[in-house]
C-alpha cells in the first residue's frame, strides 16, 4: 500500500481530541493517528462522548480516549476571534457531555482548536455555530 506525503485524506472526518502525554491536539482518521498539531480548524463538527469510557475514567481515576469532535478539516482556516465564538468544556468527572456557555455541545458549524499558551494550562476550543 502506498503512503502519501500527507497522511489526511481531506474527502473523509477526523477526530481531534488532546493529547495529554504530548500536550497537542491528536488527529484521528479512520481509528489511526495521522498527527499531531497546535492548532486546528474543523467544520460541520459532532462533539462525541462514549459513555462507557467515561464511566472507566470515573472507575479507574486514568485518563483515556473516549471524547472527541469529529469534523472535516479546514485547510489554512481562517477563524477571527470576534465575540460570536462560545469557549467549550469537558470534564468527565463533572459532565456527561461537552458543554458551551452551560448547555449541551452536540454539533457546530466550526471549531477552533488552541494549543496550551503560558496564561493558561489547558488547551483551547472555541465553537461557532452552536446547534444545542
């Protein structure tokens, strides 16, 4: 099988979810990392949160991969920080689900995903679009 220079197939979603080992954004495709970035941009998003992953986080106190926003990648996106945006949320040991502005994040338009900056030790993620 040939491998192309670049891994992503632009036709197909990835999964973007934080690497806390790395501590960069993790791009999945077709179950496989492709990546690794400090940022990204995603459109038509689907925020995922498997249940029984969650339920391990909570049971076992160890981190795993079981949240994710899948979407299709935006190629050099442009995304301006205007006040449209609404910050996004996760906690698997306070929340079922992905949360913007205090409601349930189920899908978006786009996503801006932000790598850790020296005011801040977490990641990230900004949304617009919001479909509760």
């Amino acid at each position: 099988m040939h491998r192309s220079d670049n891994p992503f197939d632009p036709d197909i979603a990835v999964d973007v979810y934080w690497n806390l080992r790395r501590r960069c954004w993790s791009v999945r495709q077709r179950g496989l990392v492709v990546g690794h970035t400090t940022h990204m941009l995603l459109r038509d998003v689907v925020w995922r949160v498997q249940a029984s992953g969650r339920e391990r986080v909570r049971r076992e106190g160890k981190k795993n991969v079981h949240a994710y926003a899948r979407g299709t990648i935006v190629p050099n996106g442009h995304f301006l920080l205007d006040g449209c945006e609404v910050a996004v949320r996760y906690n698997p040991y306070e929340l079922t689900t992905f949360m913007a502005a205090h409601t349930p994040l189920h899908r978006s338009e786009s996503a801006l995903f932000a790598a850790v900056c020296a005011a801040s030790p977490q990641p990230r993620t900004w949304v617009r679009g919001v479909n509760y």
